[in-house]
C-alpha cells in the first residue's frame, strides 16, 4: 500500500500542465539588452537579409546627433555573431527642399518586414516639416534594402506648402530711385516676412537699370538671416534709363533657371518708380512670363512723380499691366521710396497663405496624420495608418508602385458620420488585410477611439483612390481601445483567412482593466461572425492583454498555426505573454503556455509590448518567439515536440494459475514477464541525432491488502532512465509472479508512466499525447476455445413435502379425512403437516461443460415462503453467496463459487425456507435458475421450477365438560305440573388449534335432544355464550313449542340421538380456529351452553 501511495506522488511531479507550460523554453534564453532611455525594444522583427538571420530592434526614443529622432538596430541570430547589435542610423531620414523637424519623430516605432525582397520599412510617425509658422506631423517612413541600406523615403501625408516658391525680387535701380535706403529697408522688410528654408521659399533679386545684374540667385541662401545679410550688401546700380521689360525678362529666364526647384510656385516681385523705357517689349515679355507660370506681383513708387508733379496716370497703367490679374490682389503704388514700409504686411499676406485650412482655420486635412503610426505590407505597395488625418479621424494611405494613394475624406463618411462629431477615432492606429476565398485581399483597419467603444472597418482600396467599406466591427465598452490591434490568422495554413483578432487591450473586467480579443469567424462569404474571445482570468489584473497580436506559424506540430499575445502590464508592469493553440478551424479558447517575463530575468519591464515569430532563429527547424521589452529584446527558443509510444506485451500472454511454475516466499505461484517497449516518434522538427533522455516507472495496480501479483524486484530503483534517438525503441522484461487467488474474473492491471528527465531540457512530450499506459493481464479462462467457454449447467432439486400417498401410507395418518378418498389426486400435490414450519429443498448444480465464468443462481418463491438460509453440503470448497434481489423481496440472486465454476465439478446444497402463516395459500412455488457469462448449447436443464397444491392437515383437539355430568329421572316423576324446570346442566365445548397453520372455515355442530319421540320435553336451552373471536359466526338455536306430558318409558333407551327423538335443536357455530400459540387465553376457542331439564 505504501509503495502504490508513493508512485502516486512521483506520477504527479510528472505533470508538466500544472505549471501551464509547453514546449516554449523559459530556461534557455536569450535577452539582447538595450536602452532603456531609447525605448529599445519597442517593436521587434524577424528579418533575413544577405543569407542571415537578424533581429530588427525599434528604438523610437534613440537619439542622432542632437535629435531624439529614434532608430532601428540589427541584431545578428547566427552562432558565430557575438550578439552585439548595430544602429542603422536611419534617423537621417530625409525629404530633399523641406524644412523638416526630426526631432522626436519616434522612428522605429512601427517595423514591416517584407519577405518577398527581405526589405523592410521603419517609420517615425511624429515626423514634421515646416509650413510658414507651422510644423506638420504628416509622418515618414525609411524603406531599407537587402543589404541594410536606405533605399527611399515613404511619406504619403506629405504635401508640398504653400510656402513652397521661388521669390525672384526684380528691383529698379536707375538714378531716380531716391532714396536707395528706403528700398533697401523695404526689400530687408519683406524678406524677414518670408519663410525662408528648404521646402519653403528660395529668393533671387535681380535689379536692373540700363542693364540687368544678378545680386544672388535663389539656391545661394536658405535661410532668412543669410538672405537678409545679402541683401544688406546690395548697392544702387544707377542708370540713366529704366528697362523694365529688360529686367523682368532677364529674371524670368535666367533667374527662376539658377537654383529655381520643380514644382515650386514661381512669383516675381517688381518694384519700380517709373515707366519703361523699353515698354514696347513689355507686352512679349508679360505673354512670356504668364506661360512660365509666374505670378507677379508689381509695386509702383510715385515719388518721382510727385516731387516733380507730374501725373503717374501712364506709369500706373504701364505697372497694373506687368501685375498678374486682378490688379487689387497683385498691384501696389505707394507715394515715395518711404512708404513702401507700409505695404510689407500687405504683400505677405497676399503672396502666401496657410496651406489645407478652411477659410476659418480650425480644421486640418492631413498635415497632422502621423502617418507610419502602424504599417502593413501589401501584395502591390505599403498601407500605412494616419490616424491623425481630418482632425484626428484619421485615415488609411498607401504607398504603391504607382506613388500616393489618398482616399477623399468622403469615403469615410458613411462609417464616420460628420453628424456624430465624433473627432479623434484614430482610423489607421493599426492596419492590416486578410484573404477572402470569395473577394481575395481585403484591407482592415482600427479606430480605438471612434464613439469612444470603438470601430474595425473592413475595405477595398484601389490604386485610383478609391476606398469602399464592405464590413464594420463595433467595441463593446467605452474606454477599452478596442480595434487598437487586429491580427488576420490562417488556422490551417491554406492562405485563406479563418479568423481575425480584434484587441482591446483596456477592457475592464471584475475590477480590473484586463484586456480582451474578440474572436471573429471570417466565413466563405466574408462576413465576419463573432465566436468569442480570449481573456485571462487569474492573473490578468491591469495587465493591457491583447496590447501585442502575433499569428505564428505552428508550434506544436498539429499543422495549425497558433496565436501568441502579450500582456505587458500584467504583474506589476513586469509583463507576460500567452500562447494559445489551434485546432482545426478555431483557436482554443484556453491558453496553452503562459510566460512571465519574472521567469526569465529579473528587471525585465513591460515584457510582451511587441511580439513576432515567423522563422527559425537558432536553426533547428522550429520557429522561435521574439519579444519586446524595455530596454531589451527576448528570444526564446521553440522546444520539438516527441511522442513515446508505449507498448506492453506480456510471456504468457494470460495467467494460468493452474500451473505454477516457480516459487517466490515459500510459495508455488505463476511467474510471469511484461515485456515494455518505448518508441520515440517526433511530432515537430528535430535533429536527426536529438536524443530523448526519459524517465519511465512501472506497477501493478493493486489496491488491496493482499495483491494478486507481485513485482519480483519491487527494490529496483524507480523511476528507470532511459535516452533514446527519436525513431528509435527500446524494449526491456519486467519480472513479476501471481499468488493464489480466488479473483479471477478481474484481470490484473500493469501501468507504465513516462516523462522526461528534465523538462527544462530536451525535446518536451506532446501534452495531448498519453504519457502513461494501462495494460490489462486476463487470466486464462481454462477453456479450449481463447476467447469464450462453453458451460453445461444442470439443475436438480426435490423437496421434502409429502405427497397424498406419503402422507397416508402413515399409520398414524391413515384414518384421516384425507386419505379415506384418495382417487383423482393431483402429481402436484402435497400434504402439508400441521407440525411443519419449513419447507426444504434438497439441490444438486452440475457443470457438465468448460469454466462457468460468472455463475449464478436465481431463486424466486411464492409469497407463502420466507427465504431462510442456503448450506453448502458435502464438505465442498464452492462457495454459494446469496443476496437480495432490487424491487424483488420473493427473490434471491446468488454468485456460484466466483468468479468461475469449474468444469465437471458439482455441489450439492440445501434450501430452507419458512412458511409465512400470515399468507397461507393453497399453492407454493420456488423456481430455481442456474445461468452464466458462457453461451450454454441446452438451457432446459438450467431450470427448475417446483410448483405444489397444497393441503394443510388440520389437529384440532375438542373436549367438553358437563356440570353435572348426569341426571337422573325417576320413575315416580310427578306429570302433573307439566313445564317445571329441573336443576340446570352447564356444557362448555372447547376447540383448540394445536397445528402451525390457522384452520379456516371451522364448523361445529351441537345437536341438542329436546323432545322425544312422544312429545315429551327433556331439555330447555336456557342461555349460551361463545368467546369472541374474530371470525366467528352463530346461528341461534330454534326452540320446540311446549307440550304436554305423556307417560313414556325410556328405560329401554339408553342413548337419544337421533332415532327415538321425535324434535331435535341444532346449533350451528362457525369460526376461523387459529394455532394455540396465538390464543389470548383458555376460554378462548369455547362454547358454553346451559340447558335446563324439563
């Protein structure tokens, strides 16, 4: 006993789900550290590039230069590597002529591997780029090839400003201009009012008199403060003529042609105080400039004029011409050089504007869309999420071959209704596709924030920009950022979409902001049916489960692909991930594998924040897990799965405990030897060399204080070690021996129990495979045919009630009312005694056949019988065992020399049953059925059924006592007084039951002489009295009408009866008359009369 107790213990220790974990290894690890300050770790990716294997690292917080702009390290997987990792340094990031601000761009916050040309793309989504006096977070994005190299920069929210110009100032400088300061203060004016930059405006001044000088080109400086020191140095070239057509012709086409950028909106500022000299050429040159696209802007400086006093009407009309149209947006006349300070203001605001506001300002298209916020490579381009596009509604861009794809705000509508007002749903904070049978790649995108429960849309977008929503998903809870991560999973691999996982990672449960992923059914018809979703229920507080979804090609080898999600918040910000399974076309709704990053290491934070696992990183066939943290980078390392197949043959192959063939203790038993084979099978990938080191431990199971069998070494270490090569068996005897017993029927029960040596080393046992195998030994039956004996049951019995012929042949017996006629009786009756208070079957069971297995006797019996007691008789070793029979209390079922009477063996035992006096009937039946588990040839002889008519003999004892006992009449009695009364007789008859059973319908008669032959009256019944028994009946005696006397000599007569009495008085009483036993006393059973003489 206490052996089993400890194999119970050891067989638990082996249980490896009672720590949730499976075959992701937790012991051996790898954790690449890296700047906790850079966020390193923030998102990770398993990317091959040059025939390697890399680790893609985002570090959005890392710095370059001065400017916290965010990177992306590479981190080699190969053996040879040391593991250090390497910045790429893709902070650099630019657009050519942009005012760009990288600083804390977050770039690395979004990785997208594309494995088709191992390129992939890094984004910083708070990216900006100077407008005027605006920065616009429109995002970027850093396509990196094969070889780890920039390859182009993606930015499809960006859009050139307003402020994108190239300014050429065409300044007049002929001796009337006076004074030169106050030009030279206007143009220094005007120039601090400009955006000058990359992206931005460029200024070239051209200034002109009787020839034409450049005094900078556009490209020369890109800043206000360089532009302005140059235009400091500028000196009045002079002139005796005024060439205005010369100067603007000069800078239309050499000045916007030296540094003029493609794309940039050309305007031409001309400032001038007199009419042209060569005006005839201004009508070419303006059709010229109006076909090179640039819009002029023409400042009239009356000064001349008016100190001379002459009228400007021609000059102002010669200036209004060279303006673009309409004069009052374009055209300027200020009164002297002086004034020309009061137009600055003026000229700036109508030169440029804000660019994609509303007249009033307030709203913004896609200058804040943070474009990059998440990514997702696409059969023919990159989507990218911009999710502070339209005030923060965001919106879903994508980057194709072709160039920019935008959708119109419109395509929104229907989903994100202008009426609900519903700013900030963040569209485009995750994105992502799945595969329809029916409709092929479909695009889905998140918005957490929309009517504050949160929206999932699914869409078709084309290369033409147009977007159309076919499906929307809705949260549940306000508050739980639901749609902040989907994720499509193809269950079972065949590129179609089975289900998609919507995240919302704040759902609050219980009290806690747990998290939660719903679980959508994607059907052939691409609807999309909720079926569930997986949550964490015991250690799930505050734990953003859900902030990480990552499909992962299958883990365990049951050819569906898994899911594994991440819980960073769980355990006191420590982190965790959880790693659930598939089967078939669902995921289990429990989770498999739960891996705490204080398993790990210590100090590891926020474990779980980013999750990928696409490939074999340490090259063993098995794909591996990366995760985030912060500050660090986690690699585990996927376990192979192995099956042992357990087999358990026994020599022989079934007990015969008819032949026992050795001795163990001193005693004869039967030695027996299991032979335990253990076969390897791998369920995943393995070396072909991995070797299986297991533990395995074998018992017989016996819980009973004497077992049957019996290990021979039950001293030999236990568990036994073992290591094999997968595909490999071993195959070892195990000695045992079975004692004596009387258990047959039940066949032994040998157990094996495997595990591993180490759970944390080595391939890991499939968790849905048995580890543990129940192999039952049968005994031998005894039978010739193996499978099945073929009894041959027969029944005998008698019992001991007399028949009518037994009965009588008595002497003392001979005389009685039953046997005076004796013709017509019946074979099946029988007399029944009155002493008689049992009835006794004498029975005789035979096996004539093989083995009864699971022999038994029923016995049923009429309602007049009690069942007594069943002896064996004859000294015999089978056992007969008899118990009452469900819902039967006429019936007894009894095990016959269990668990098998032996062939050709009998026994032959005694029924004794009671008779039930309370029920006496005039039958008896006892019915006797012999059966077991064999299929027996002739069942006729199996029963025995003994049905009797019963007669009961009746000893009934009548006495009778008379008070006084006689009487004499003389002969001298006086006649005369005819009806006088003599002295009074008292007679008490008494009927008493001296048999077992009752008597019924008893009838005593008493005849009275009162009269005799002449009429005389002898006796007068005076009064009569019987006990009160129940049952009992009286018919009151009839009374002679009085006569008169008459002499009569009855000398002669000494009996009256029946023939010398003339009248005669009967009484008739009858009664149930029951055994004395059961009379309350004496009088009971008694008849008293008293009649009087006459």
């Amino acid at each position: 006993m206490e052996y089993y107790c400890t194999l119970l213990l050891w067989t638990c220790s082996l249980l490896p789900g009672a720590l949730h974990s499976f075959n992701i290894d937790t012991k051996n690890h790898k954790i690449i550290k890296g700047s906790k300050q850079a966020q390193f770790g923030y998102t990770v990716q398993q990317h091959v590039a040059g025939g390697q294997k890399w680790l893609l690292v985002g570090a959005p917080f890392d710095t370059s230069g001065p400017h916290q702009t965010g990177d992306v390290y590479k981190c080699p997987l190969s053996k040879r590597s040391n593991g250090s990792c390497t910045k790429l340094n893709l902070g650099r990031i630019s657009l050519t002529n942009v005012s760009e601000k990288k600083d804390k761009m977050r770039l690395g916050m979004t990785l997208a591997s594309n494995p088709k040309d191992n390129s992939f793309v890094a984004c910083g989504p708070l990216w900006a780029h100077e407008c005027g006096s605006s920065y616009y977070s429109t995002g970027i994005c850093s396509r990196v090839n094969a070889s780890f190299k920039f390859s182009r920069a993606i930015a499809p929210a960006f859009q050139r400003c307003d402020t994108y110009m190239d300014i050429v100032i065409v300044l007049d400088g002929s001796n009337s201009i006076y004074p030169w300061y106050e030009v030279q203060d206007f143009l220094i004016n005007i120039l601090q009012k400009f955006y000058i930059g990359p992206g931005q405006i460029q200024v070239g001044v051209v200034q002109y008199g009787e020839k034409v000088v450049h005094e900078f080109s556009l490209s020369d400086y890109r800043s206000v403060e360089d532009v302005v020191r140059a235009a400091r140095q500028i000196q009045q070239r002079g002139g005796e003529e005024t060439n205005t057509a010369l100067g603007i012709n000069e800078a239309r086409k050499q000045a916007f042609k030296k540094g003029g950028r493609r794309g940039a909106k050309k305007v031409m500022i001309v400032i001038t105080d007199g009419e042209s000299h060569d005006s005839p050429d201004l009508q070419q040159v303006i059709e010229d400039s109006e076909k090179d696209g640039i819009t002029r802007y023409a400042i009239a400086v009356l000064g001349y004029y008016n100190r001379r006093g002459i009228n400007p009407e021609a000059f102002l009309n010669e200036i209004k011409y060279i303006a673009s149209d309409p004069d009052d947006k374009h055209f300027f006349n200020v009164t002297d050089e002086a004034a020309l300070k009061d137009i600055v203001d003026a000229l700036g605001n109508r030169i440029f504007s804000l660019e994609g506001t509303s007249e009033n300002g307030t709203t913004f298209a896609l200058q804040m869309s943070q474009a990059g916020f998440s990514t997702h490579v696409v059969e023919d381009g990159i989507l990218v999420g911009a999710p502070g596009a339209y005030d923060w509604n965001g919106a879903v861009l994508k980057e194709s071959r072709q160039g920019k794809v935008i959708p119109p705000k419109s395509s929104y509508s229907r989903e994100f209704p202008e009426e609900l007002k519903n700013h900030g749903a963040y569209l485009g904070y995750t994105v992502t596709s799945v595969v329809s049978a029916k409709n092929g790649q479909l695009y889905v995108a998140g918005a957490p924030r929309f009517n504050h429960t949160g929206k999932v849309i699914v869409f078709t977008l084309s290369n033409d920009g147009n977007l159309t929503i076919i499906h929307s998903l809705k949260g549940q809870q306000i508050g739980s950022y639901y749609g902040s991560e989907i994720a499509p999973v193809d269950i079972d691999g065949d590129g179609v979409t089975d289900n998609l996982l919507v995240a919302a990672p704040m759902f609050f449960g219980g009290g806690w902001e747990k998290g939660k992923v719903y679980i959508y059914r994607v059907t052939e018809q691409t609807r999309f049916v909720l079926e569930g979703a997986l949550e964490v229920q015991d250690q799930g507080q505050n734990a953003r489960f859900g902030s990480a979804l990552a499909p992962v090609p299958d883990l365990n080898g049951d050819t569906f692909n898994d899911v594994v999600i991440g819980a960073p918040l769980e355990d006191n910000h420590r982190g965790a991930i959880y790693v659930f399974y598939s089967q078939r076309n669902r995921i289990l709704r429990k989770y498999k594998q739960r891996i705490g990053a204080a398993q790990l290491a210590n100090g590891l934070q926020y474990f779980g924040r980013s999750i990928h696992g696409k490939m074999d990183v340490n090259g063993d066939g098995l794909v591996d897990l990366s995760v985030g943290s912060l500050g660090a980078a986690v690699l585990l390392w996927s376990r192979s799965v192995v099956r042992i197949h357990i087999m358990v043959r026994f020599e022989p192959s079934k007990v015969n405990i008819f032949n026992k063939d050795c001795r163990r203790g001193g005693k004869d038993v039967t030695c027996m030897s299991a032979i335990v084979c253990l076969n390897v099978t791998a369920r995943t990938s393995t070396r072909p060399t991995q070797e299986v080191a297991l533990q395995y431990n074998v018992s017989i199971e016996e819980k009973r204080f004497a077992p049957r069998a019996l290990l021979d070494e039950p001293d030999r270490l236990q568990p036994r070690n073992i290591t094999l090569l997968t595909g490999e068996e071993t195959c070892e005897h195990v000695y045992f021996h079975v004692v004596e017993t009387t258990d047959y029927a039940r066949p032994i029960v040998f157990s094996v129990v495997v595990a591993v040596q180490d759970p944390h080393q080595g391939p890991a046992l499939d968790d849905g495979w048995p580890t543990s195998l129940r192999v039952q030994l049968p005994f031998w039956n005894g039978c010739d045919e193996d499978d099945r004996c073929v009894p041959s049951l027969v029944l005998q019995s008698h019992s001991d009630l007399m028949t009518r012929s037994q009965f009588c042949g008595q002497v003392v017996h001979s005389r009685g009312t039953v046997c005076v006629n004796q013709d017509d009786v019946s074979p099946s009756e029988r007399i029944i005694e009155a002493s008689r208070r049992r009835l006794v079957i004498d029975t005789r069971l035979e096996n004539r056949g093989e083995n009864a297995y699971g022999a038994r006797l029923n016995i049923s019996f009429s309602p007049n019988l009690r069942f007594s007691s069943l002896i064996v008789k004859d000294n015999s070793d089978i056992k007969i065992e008899c118990r009452n029979v469900e819902k039967n209390k006429y019936g007894k079922s009894c095990n016959v020399s269990s668990p098998f009477m032996r062939a050709k063996t009998q026994v032959s035992f005694r029924l004794e049953f009671e008779f039930n006096r309370s029920m006496v009937l005039d039958y008896l039946r006892v019915t006797l059925n012999a059966s077991s588990d064999g299929q027996e040839v002739y069942l006729h002889d199996n029963v025995v059924d003994l049905f009797y008519q019963l007669k009961y003999q009746a000893d009934l004892l009548f006495t009778r006592d008379s008070d006084p006992s006689r009487y004499e009449i003389k002969a001298d009695l006086s006649l005369e007084k005819p009806g006088s009364l003599g002295p009074p007789f008292n007679f008490t008859f008494q009927i008493q039951n001296l048999g077992y059973f009752p008597v019924r319908g008893l009838q005593l008669n008493i005849d009275i002489p009162e009269v005799t032959k002449n009429g005389n009256q002898l006796l007068q019944i005076a009064s009569f009295q019987i006990d009160q028994i129940d049952g009992t009946h009286c018919i009151p005696p009839q009374h002679v009408a009085h006569s008169r006397a008459s002499p009569e000599d009855l000398s002669r007569v000494s009996r009256l009866n029946y023939s010398n009495t003339r009248y005669q008085c009967q009484y008739t009483a009858v009664s149930t008359c029951h055994p004395i036993e059961k009379l309350v006393s004496a009088s009971e059973g008694s008849y008293a009369l008293t009649p009087y003489t006459l």
